[in-house]
C-alpha cells in the first residue's frame, strides 16, 4: 500500500509530481517535451491527448481517473509479449492474475466453459495449460484467441488487478506498484 497521497495536477502545477507524470506521458508516447517538472501547455496537450485516446472527458486535468489509467498503461507497457515455452516474472504474472480471475469468476465474472481458467500452478513456465487458460480468457474477453499474451491482452488482464476498485482505489493502493 502506498504512503504516497495524491495530488491532483493541472496547468500551473510544478514539483516531482510533474515530472513523475511527463516522464510516464513520455513512455507511453504521448509527450514530446522536456521532463521539467512545469505543467505547461505542451504537458496540458499530453494529457489530453491520453484522455482522448482513452475516451474519458479530456479537460488535461489528472485526477485520479486520469492517474489509475496512466499507471494502468505503464503497467502493460512494461510487460514483455510471452506465448508458450517462455519461462519467467512475467509468466508468473499472467498465472498468478488468472487464478485470482478463477477466484473473482466464483460470481460468474465471466462466461468460461468449465466455469474456470484452470491455472493449477504458479511455476513461471508458460505450457499447455496457460496457453489453454489464456485462450479461454482470450475467448470470454472477446480478443484474438491465439494463447500469445501481447498488448491487448495484457490490458485487459490489468482489469483483474484493478477488480472492484474506483480510480481512487486503483491510485491510493498503489494497485499497479508504481508509486
């Protein structure tokens, strides 16, 4: 849990917080300018351009529904495409974020055949069975079912991450570990 509180930031806005944010605009490609620590103009564009691109009310304010979609992209921007027979972190991640979506599915979150994903283990080899949990994910979330866990749907597994919190919640619990 962070320790961290928010500050919501805005044209005028300077500090470490600013430049926190143009450095992850920055990464996510939105933001050309210099990493300064002044929210100007071109930082005010940067955000907004993100809000756009993530169709969510672009004032170039970042409150907290702004920020939890900035850690949420980061997030998936730091994860490697993997597909079966790669072994590591990001292999325990993805078995690890299927089980919790085995737990959460105990509502019927989702419309899997089985009911479950079927993650057994959490052992960072990608085999036949992740391939087979992630193409049933794949499949329930209405993506390219190829068992190949790139951008898209790494994204939409940060929504398990993310599950049953608001933005704040997303924000203040540090939820993507990048505080």
């Amino acid at each position: 849990m962070s320790t961290a509180t928010f500050a919501r930031l805005q044209e005028g806005s300077t500090g470490s917080g600013v430049t926190k944010l143009q450095q992850r605009l920055k990464t996510l490609k939105f933001y050309t300018g210099a990493v300064d620590g002044v929210f100007g103009a071109n930082t005010k564009a940067a955000v907004i351009k993100f809000q756009q691109n993530n169709a969510v009310t672009a004032d170039g304010i970042v409150g907290y529904l702004t920020e939890s979609l900035i850690e949420r992209d980061i997030w998936v921007s730091q994860r490697q495409p993997i597909q079966e027979g790669d072994r590591g972190k990001d292999v325990q991640i993805l078995q690890q974020l299927l089980k919790d979506a085995d737990e959460l599915n105990k509502n019927h979150v989702w419309n899997v055949p089985g009911g479950t994903f079927g993650i057994g283990s959490v052992d960072g080899k990608f085999g036949s069975n992740t391939k087979a949990a992630v193409i049933k994910f794949q499949q329930a979330e209405k993506l390219k079912t190829d068992g190949v866990v790139g951008a898209v749907t790494w994204k939409m597994l940060s929504g398990i991450k993310a599950f049953d919190l608001d933005a704040s919640g997303v924000v203040d619990n540090n939820v993507f570990g990048l505080a």
